[in-house]
C-alpha cells in the first residue's frame, strides 16, 4: 500500500478508524518555522466529528500530540511525528457487518485485494484517517504564510442547492459562521436544512466544496506529468468520497469559443511599461484582463488566482435497509448502525484546504530547488 503523498513536503499516514490512534509523519517541513500548535489544533476541530447537528454524533476532542521535529517551538527540519488518539470507539457498532459487504463501500474491494478486513468503522477506509492530512496541511499553511498565500475552501452545492455568484462576490469570513461552512447567506440555512431532512431520513447527500488561492507566485508546477492542476487533482481525489475535480471553468467552459475562454494579457494597472521594458522584471508587469483558466496555464501557475471544485458524492453508508451479499457470496440484506455523516462537505473543507496546501508547499519546494534563475 502506498501510505506517502508529495516529492519534497511529504506526509505519510497510518492508523484505523477505532484503533489506537491515527497519525503520520511529515517530512521536508523547512527548519526554522515557529509552530502555532493552537492553529493547527483549530483547524482539526474544523474537521473533528460531532461539531453540529448535521454532522456525525461521535464525539472526539482529536488533541494533537506531536512526537519529533519540533524543538523549542520551532521546526528543525528533521521528520515531524505526531499522533492523534481514538477515545470514543463503538466498535461493537459494526459486529453485524463484520461478513457483509455494505454498497458502494470498500470493504468487497478490500477484501478482495488483501484478503481481510478491519470492519470496524472502516479501518483504513475511514475519513478519520484524514486527520493526518489536516495536521500537514496546516503545517505547510505556516509556511505558505510566509509567502502571502493563502487558501480558503467552502461548501458551494448541496445536493440541488447551489450558489451562483463568482466567488469574488463573497465575503471568505461568513464561511465559519455557519455549520455548512458556505459563504451564502441565503443559501446556507436551506443547505443546512436539507441536510437536517436527509440525516432524518437515515440518508446521505453529496455536493461541491470549491476552494480558491490566493497569492500563489508564478512558475509553480512542471511542464510535463507534474502539472499543477494535475497534482491538485491528484490530491483531491484521494479524499474519501471524492468523484470529481475541475478548476477553472472546467466542464462548464466545454461550450465556450476560444475568442471567449481565452484570458488575454495586459499591462497591470499603474505599470511604468518605460520603466520595466527590458529588465528582468518585466514578467511581473503583466496580467491577464480575465481568469479563466483559474489561475493555470500549461500546467504552471500565472499569478492570478487559483481556484477548482471537487465533487463529493453521497456517503455510502446509509442507515437504510439494503440488499447485499456476505463474504460466502450468498444474499442478504444489511441495516448499518453506528453513527455516520449524513454529508460530508462540512468537515471535508478544511481537508480540501490542506491537501491544497501539502500540494503547493511542495511544488514551492520543488521549483526553488530546480529554479536557479536570479
């Protein structure tokens, strides 16, 4: 099993669902930058259950323990070891599935791959293991501070409620003031409320999370397999219950003429163009009078904003009587107890956010170590 993600900034998990603990170990972090435990526990609470009434019940305070990397409240370059501790397991939850296969879940896939299972929650298959994820994320957001970038997730789609307005038109700091985390106003409460009747019902419902960075400097990513967009790609789909990613116009610009999806470049408003003709600063003299391509172009970032969408599907888990087959391929049907997220866009935006983070930390990395440009 390939348990890394990342070049350079690299984040390697384990643990299961109602094991011991959950954890990972990241590697590459740069020395010398002063760790905000409070931040990084904040944003574990973004993602931890039982934050609200449309969220799973389990109650789990997720206390970060860091074990090595870390030294006078600083990093030191050397490999970060940190656990995050499971005290709220129902394990007995799940002893009647323990030979069922339970729809559009892995455990038959699982099964068949490495010839057993942990049934419980999920084992390995389990979103608490994206905890891990969250810890890189916000470590490499410290460091992406320094750079003036920044990253901001939210809920744009719930089931058929969506959000129509550019994302330019909404103010970021409305996205933690309610429990869907969706800058909308108007549109949260109804998205809340849907998934209220849904969870109600023992149903799930999926949707969209966008998510946009702000400040990310030229020249990030690789002309080849390494694209940026590719790499973001490769980062959100694999998040649990992830089925699709786009970013810029994506699917939607499919339609478009090119005289119309085209992003032509100008001169950046106040620019001496006397001045900075034939310097090397130039390039930093020009922008783009629109952004459809989402802030990439051949794979590299261009200055402007970056911004993509990653589609959720409804969780698998139902508590809904179903029909399925037991591990002797006979039959039967199945009732899941336990307690589940009926959606799981509201604690997946801080997930979002940190593999988009672990993911620009290492092209950053990347590029300054193949750049030697002055």
């Amino acid at each position: 099993m390939r348990n890394t993600f990342g070049n350079l900034y690299t984040i390697t998990t384990f643990g299961e669902s109602h094991g011991e603990a959950v954890g990972g170990i990241v590697d590459g972090m740069p020395a010398g930058i002063p760790i905000d435990i409070e931040f990084i526990q904040s944003e574990l609470a973004r993602r931890r259950p039982g934050q609200s009434k449309i969220t799973t019940d389990r109650k789990e305070q997720d206390k970060i323990e860091f074990l090595s990397g870390i030294f006078e409240g600083k990093s030191t370059g050397a490999p970060i070891g940190f656990i995050v501790r499971n005290t709220n397991q129902h394990s007995k939850d799940y002893d009647n599935i323990r030979n069922m296969f339970r729809p559009s879940h892995a455990d038959f896939t699982y099964t068949y791959k490495y010839g057993n299972r942990d049934h419980r929650g999920g084992g390995r298959t389990s979103a608490r293991i994206t905890i891990s994820r969250v810890v890189a994320g916000a470590l490499a957001k410290l460091v992406l501070r320094r750079y003036g970038i920044s990253i901001n997730a939210y809920t744009s789609q719930v089931g058929d409620i969506e959000i129509s307005k550019d994302y330019q038109q909404y103010d970021f700091s409305n996205i933690e003031k309610n429990p869907v985390r969706c800058p909308d106003t108007e549109k949260a409460p109804l998205m809340e409320q849907l998934i209220a009747q849904v969870k109600k019902a023992g149903d799930t419902i999926g949707g969209v999370i966008s998510c946009v960075i702000k400040g990310c400097p030229i020249g990030l990513g690789e002309p080849e397999f390494d694209k940026l967009h590719a790499c973001l790609g490769h980062a959100m789909l694999s998040i649990n219950a992830v089925k699709g990613f786009e970013y810029g116009e994506g699917f939607s610009g499919c339609s478009w003429r090119g005289s119309q999806q085209n992003d032509v470049f100008i001169p950046k408003e106040g620019t001496d163009t006397a001045q900075t003709a034939g310097s090397k600063h130039v390039l930093d003299s020009i922008t783009t009078r629109t952004n459809h391509s989402g802030g990439i172009q051949g794979g590299i970032s261009n200055g402007q904003d970056i911004f993509f969408r990653v589609a959720f599907k409804p969780v698998s888990t139902i508590l809904i009587d179903q029909q399925t087959v037991n591990k002797q391929g006979e039959a039967t049907h199945m009732k899941v107890q336990g307690r589940h997220d009926p959606c799981v866009l509201p604690r997946a935006v801080p997930i979002v956010e940190a593999m988009a983070a672990i993911t620009l930390l290492d092209a950053l990395l990347i590029n300054k170590a193949g750049n030697f440009q002055e």
